[in-house]
C-alpha cells in the first residue's frame, strides 16, 4: 500500500516545519522500510529502504504500544538485530507507529545524533510522544481527506457519465440563473458548446425566469413537471417538455436542474405508455356505464379464485381484454396468460395445439415432441377465444382435461398434471346452440360457473365520447398531431351510429380520422366512408317498418333483459317464436 507516498511531498514539508521547532531530527518510514520524508541526515537517505530487522522494522512488526522509547540504542533490545547496528549514528529515538485502518503503515520519529538530543529525549520522552502520536493522528486525516477527494472525483466522473449517456437534455444552473453545466444530450439537441457554461438561462429559453419558477415555491420543496419551454434561433424554433427540480443546500435553494425533451419524443413515450397501459388491469379498462363498471366491481370479486369464467359479448366489445385484466387481478399474474383462438385453429390442429406432442407422434412432428397450450399455461390462464366454434367433437376431449386437470400429449401414453384457470369467451349464445346440438350441455355448465355479458357500444351511448377522446390522445401522441377535439356535428355522428364492430371499429375510426385531419379538430369529411354513409342516410330514420321492428326489439330487450330468459319473455310480447327473435337479432347486429 503507497498511502504515505501518496501524500510524500505534504510530509516532507510537516516533518520540516515540526523537526525545526522541536530542534531535533525526524523521519518517516512507511511498512516497506522507504524513508518517506525526513531532515537532515534523513532528507539526504530519502528514497532508501532499510533492512528488515531494523528498529522500524520491529516496531511495524511487533510492538502494539503507541510510541517506545529506545534511549539508548547500544543497549535496547530493538536495535541488537539490525544489520546497521555498529555503524548506526542514531544514538535514541522515540518512535511512534502511524495506524490507519488497524494496521500499521509507517513509523514517525524523532531521532538523536547527538548526546544533547539524546537528554532531551530522555527527559521529555511524555510529551515528546503525545506530540508525535498527535502527529500521527493529523497524517492519517490527511490520507483520510485525500483518499475522500479521489472518491469524490470518481463519483464525480461516474455522475458526469450517467448525465452525459442519459436521452435527456440536462442543464444545471445557479440561484442566478448562471449555467453551470450542460449534458452531451442538451449539447447535442440545442446544437451548444461548452462556451456556453456562465450565461444565462434566459438567453437560451426566451421568457425562463428562475426566479419566476420558484417565487411561489420560496423553500424549494417540489420540483416542477411538464413545463413547456421553447429553444428558439433564427433558424430554429424547438418545443420541449421540461422537468425543473430545485438543488438545495439546507433550506436554501442554490439553484435548479432542468432536465428536458423534445415534445415529439415525450408524446411518442406516452403514447407507448397508454397502449400498453389499456391491456393490463381492470382499472385501465374506459368506461363509465353503470353496467361496465358492475361489470369491473365483480370481476374484481372473483378475480384471485380459480373457478371458471365465460365471457359474452359481441366482436369488437374488449373480451379478451377483460380476460387478461382478470389474470391481472389475480395471484397467478407472475405466470403465464396463455390465448387460444380457437375460431383460428383448423379443426384437425386443434389437439396439438392445446395439448402438445411427442417426438414421432406424426409425419412432421418437431423432434422432442412440444408441449401444448395447456402446458404452456400452467400455474397461469389459458383464455379460449371464441370457444363457440370449437368443434363438437373436441369439446368432450376439453371437458376430460377440465374434469381431470390432466393433459396427455398426442403420441404419448405418460399423463401430465396442469394447474389452469379457464376463461373463454364467445360472441354465440351457446344455449341456442345446445338446443341445436352444435355444443355440449356438460361442458357449457363447466365453461359457466362465472358469467359475464359484455354490453355492446350501443347500449352505453356515455361512453363513446369518452371513448372519442380516449383514443385521440392516444393517436395524437402516436403519429404526433395535435389535434385538439372533434367539431359539434362530428359528435353527433358518433353519438348516432350504431357501431356493430363496437370499440374496435370506433377507434379504427379515431386512427383514421387523425391520420386524415388536417385541421385543429376532426371534421366529418375525415370519418370513415362507413361512418359517414350511414350519417348521409338519415341516422335515426324510424319511419320504414324495418327500424320500427328494430326499435321494439331493443325496447323489449331493454325491459326484459338479454339473457335467455329475458329474450323468451321479449320473443313472446313480440309475438315471435325465439327462433325467429335470434334470427332478427343475428340480422341487426
């Protein structure tokens, strides 16, 4: 270890000023026997290493005392192994040892060459060491303080890094506004050099004021977020979003960190942050219908169980959303969430797909076989989609797995056990399939412990400005527009349409409309021809016999509900078999 040549010239210069005032010579000796610093005799040998066995030597070595005193070398038991001990000049000698992080590192002495010296230190050995253990003392603050500052400038490098690899733009200023310091990022973005650092702040960002900042926050305690500022040059006009946090010493702010962005990239961000922000929980789910909120209060209820789930509502509605927020809600949401179409899958697929194969189960089959969807899901939710159009002949195969909790791989004879929770969802009403025969009665019961109907776009009419608005901030911040709103008849288009593809195809409209608008709100020139068509041709015209039986329908639908018992009750006021009132149903939607 080099502390005490770390810091050679300090002790030089201490070991002259202190050796002049006690008029005695003195050394400094570090752990590998180097004179560090010394006067007379010494400063000349300053460089040398002395050989072990040396009175250093044992002192470093052996002694634990805090100084010794050796008052006559001739004779002191110290000093008899030395190589040097014949020619030795030093006559005595009070010896102290310099400890720094429990051990010894050096020696400090003062050292006789003369007999008047030698009757001194004899004499004065009681204050002599209590000066030379002070002065130990003070060497080792100072490698102390060094080795801080060396710590300091490396955290100091380690910080400038970080700044410097950050996306941000970052600019420190002083309680004057004086810039302090600028990152690579804000070099980079506002196209500065480092000539920059002592002007003001106010001559990059027209109008910045940082008195004006903190005038109404005097002690600095909150830092301010999304600040819009411009950068502004005669051939630049930049908008950034800025984040300002005070830098304080005690309860006095000293100055102030600007930390910014382009307004394009924050928008671009948050736009990330909603997309995926809208898919997790049941909280991010939009809406404010009283029966889309009932909808979320249950589902929470029954979220952390395992019993199965059957989601209904028509295509477009958020099925397989509410489905992922369920998993989401629950304890298995460390574990996989697992979807299978099965609308998507052929028929024939189906199997492997859902419950895997060995090696050589079939022509083609990937060696070492592949574990299916249910394996994949295990200990999480496997949510089957569209679970109306899974052949009837599989179903019983789905019901024994469910039973059973068991899977066998096709081509394999070891059986294998599977924690799953099932959701499945459908836009049929598989009780008229039952009575059909195109889906299995045991199995619907075990798919319909839990059921939920999801009302389509048009029965919560609330919603769809919300919706409309929801979706505009997310596509304004994703293609970068800056549309503020959509104009009074555009409203009311929204407001009349049926939407059949329900929230899907209201917000393929919102992407459409932004992409197309050019002005500051959206104009129905920029909806869908779909949208629009429907608009031109009279969007509540109840005056044809068609949309008078439509408005009945929904009437009863509405009085008596639209499971099936409320459906037999409207079929029947309606005067039409049940039969007939799906039919018309499956028409209209």
């Amino acid at each position: 270890m080099k502390e005490l040549k770390n810091i050679q010239d300090f002790l030089q210069q201490v070991s002259g000023a202190f050796a002049a005032a006690v008029d005695i010579e003195m050394a400094i000796i570090d752990n590998n026997l180097e004179v560090i610093a010394g006067t007379g005799r010494y400063e000349k040998e300053i460089g040398f290493v002395y050989s072990e066995g040396c009175m250093t030597h044992q002192v470093l070595k052996f002694t634990q005392e805090k100084c010794i005193l050796v008052d006559d070398t001739r004779t002191s038991p110290l000093c008899s192994a030395c190589p040097s001990f014949k020619s030795c000049e030093v006559m005595a000698a009070i010896m102290c040892p310099i400890t720094y992080d429990n051990r010894n590192i050096g020696t400090i002495s003062l050292l006789a060459l003369e007999e008047r010296h030698q009757q001194r230190i004899s004499k004065n050995f009681e204050k002599m060491a209590q000066f030379l253990h002070k002065l130990s003392n003070f060497i080792v603050s100072t490698i102390n303080e060094k080795r801080m500052v060396a710590r300091v400038n490396i955290l100091a490098d380690q910080l400038k890094t970080v700044i410097n690899s950050v996306h941000e733009g970052i600019i420190s200023i002083d309680s004057s506004g004086s810039i302090i310091n600028i990152n690579k990022t804000a070099r980079s973005l506002l196209g500065l050099d480092s000539n920059w650092v002592g002007a003001q702040i106010g001559s990059l960002f027209k109008g910045f004021n940082v008195q004006d900042i903190f005038k109404d926050n005097p002690a600095g305690k909150n830092s301010i977020f999304g600040k819009e500022i411009t950068y502004a040059t005669h051939n630049l006009s930049l908008p950034l979003y800025c984040s300002i946090s005070p830098m304080k010493e005690g309860n006095q702010v000293i100055g102030a960190v600007i930390s910014f962005r382009k307004r394009e990239d924050m928008r671009r961000i948050a736009g990330k942050i909603m997309g995926e922000d809208r898919m997790n929980t049941l909280d991010a789910i939009k809406g404010s219908n009283h029966q889309i909120i009932e909808i979320k209060k249950k589902m929470k209820r029954v979220a952390n169980t395992d019993s199965t789930i059957l989601i209904y509502g028509e295509t477009g509605t958020g099925k397989s959303l509410f489905a992922r927020a369920i998993h989401e809600e629950s304890y298995r949401k460390g574990k996989p969430f697992v979807t299978v179409n099965c609308a998507a899958i052929p028929a024939s697929l189906l199997e492997s797909e859902l419950f895997g194969y060995e090696e050589g189960a079939f022509t083609g089959a990937k060696k070492g076989g592949k574990p299916g969807k249910f394996e994949l899901a295990h200990e999480g939710t496997l949510f089957l989609d569209e679970i109306g159009d899974m052949p009837l002949n599989f179903q019983v195969k789905l019901l024994q797995v469910i039973e059973s909790k068991n899977i066998e791989r096709i081509g394999g004879i070891k059986s294998r056990s599977v924690d799953v929770r099932l959701i499945s969802a459908t836009n049929q009403d598989l009780e008229l399939m039952i009575e059909k025969g195109n889906f299995r009665e045991d199995l619907f019961y075990r798919l319909n412990v839990i059921p939920f109907l999801i009302p389509p776009l048009r029965e919560r009419k609330e919603d769809i400005l919300y919706l409309m608005h929801h979706f505009l901030d997310y596509y304004n911040a994703m293609l970068n527009k800056e549309i503020t709103g959509f104009r009074q008849d555009t409203r009311e288009i929204f407001l009349a349409y049926s939407w059949p593809g329900n929230i899907r195809e209201l917000e393929n409209a919102i992407e459409y409309a932004v992409n197309i608008e050019v002005n500051e709100v959206i104009v129905p020139d920029s909806l869908p021809a779909k949208v629009l068509e429907f608009d031109k041709g009279g969007r509540e015209d109840f005056t044809t016999l068609e949309k008078l039986e439509e408005r009945a329908i929904q009437k009863a639908l509405t009085t008596y509900g639209s499971n099936v018992k409320g459906k037999e009750k409207a079929a029947d006021v309606l005067g039409i078999s049940r039969a007939t009132l799906y039919r018309k149903l499956k028409k209209l939607s």
